[in-house]
C-alpha cells in the first residue's frame, strides 16, 4: 500500500499514511489486499479469465506496482511519468520487464495489428 501518492503540486498521503494512526490505537497491523499483495492481482486474473501471462502491469512506482506484478508473476512497465525514475530503479533487487519514459510510449496493440 503507497504512503504517499501524487497530486497535481505535489504529494498527499496515501491509504498506508492514513491506516498507521489506526495500527498504533489498535496495536494490531492491517492487512493490505491492494498493491503489492499478489491476492489482488491473481483474484483480478481469474475473474477476467486472463492468465499472467496475457497480462501486464503498468505503473510508476517500483515499490508498490512493480513489485505488485512480479511477485504476482506478470510482466511490468514502469512509467517514468510518476514518482520512480531510473536512478530510483538502481536501488532495487527487483526489476521492470520494460520501462518507459511515460504513459504515451506504450504501444498501441490495434495498430500493430
């Protein structure tokens, strides 16, 4: 779950931000099914009928997107449109299939058919 997620001057917290007041009254932990839990992305799977494999997940974050599709075994695009960036990528043990630099390079599947 993202801490913080973008706004148009800047940065608002995000659903982590917000449960941490509640995980300290109750001193219980929260359980996340959202990015980068695996549950949401292989129950979105089989409802759609889609195997992993026809699938991929694109987002500009490596540590809730990208680690969302490989830990659920899709292929991942990260977006440099968002909050990572390729000096952000280096850190991470964990890589995209394929990154690009925003949302308009990603090919468009009807006209390459």
């Amino acid at each position: 779950s993202d801490v913080s997620g973008n706004i148009e001057n800047g940065i608002a917290p995000a659903c982590r931000a917000l449960i941490a007041p509640v995980e300290m009254a109750t001193g219980k932990q929260a359980y996340f099914c959202g990015k980068p839990n695996p549950l949401m992305m292989r129950t979105g799977l089989r409802l759609l009928g889609c195997h992993s494999e026809e699938a991929v997940i694109i987002g500009d974050r490596m540590d809730t997107d990208i680690i969302a599709g490989t830990e659920s075994g899709v292929d991942t695009v990260l977006v440099l449109s968002g909050v990572s960036d390729r000096e952000t990528v280096k850190a991470f043990a964990y890589q995209p299939t394929v990154i690009l630099d925003g949302i308009g390079c990603i090919p468009d599947k009807q006209k390459q058919e």
